[in-house]
C-alpha cells in the first residue's frame, strides 16, 4: 500500500518536499529512505533536489536536502561535502 500524499493536488511524493515552508525558505528538509521508497518517490526526490542544485546527505536511513545553493561543510574537518 503507496503512503498517503497530502501535498498539492497533482504534485508527486517528491515535490512535496519542496513545497513546504521550510523548503521554500532556504532550509532542510529531511525524508526517510524507507518512506521514499514505499512511495516510490526516492530518486525523483534526489533527480529533483540535484535539479536545484541542492546539497543532499544520506545516513541513518534519512535523506537530508539542503534547499539552498550554499555549501555545505564538514564542521569536523571544515572541508567542503
């Protein structure tokens, strides 16, 4: 059974993401792999943030979408991710 979507009527599992405040405000937002791929939606998800230009980190089961365009940097080693 696909998860339910609650998003704009029309838009995909994926494009929700970047439809919410925070996305559309410049800041992260975070899916789970496993909900990606119930719903079918994780590469869309990643094809659509790459798009944007965005940075996008995978661990703990989460994807993790920085939805702006500035680097991002390792905060251990200071270099870029």
């Amino acid at each position: 059974m696909a998860t339910k979507y609650r998003g704009p009527k029309g838009a995909s599992w994926a494009a929700q993401a970047f439809e919410s405040k925070t996305a559309k405000a410049g800041g992260v937002v975070r899916r789970s792999v496993a909900a990606a791929k119930k719903a079918n939606g994780y590469h869309d998800l990643i094809n659509m943030a790459r798009t944007r230009g965005y940075a996008i980190l995978l661990g703990g089961g989460q994807i993790v979408i920085f939805c702006n365009t500035d680097r991002v940097i390792n905060a251990l080693t200071g270099a870029p991710i």
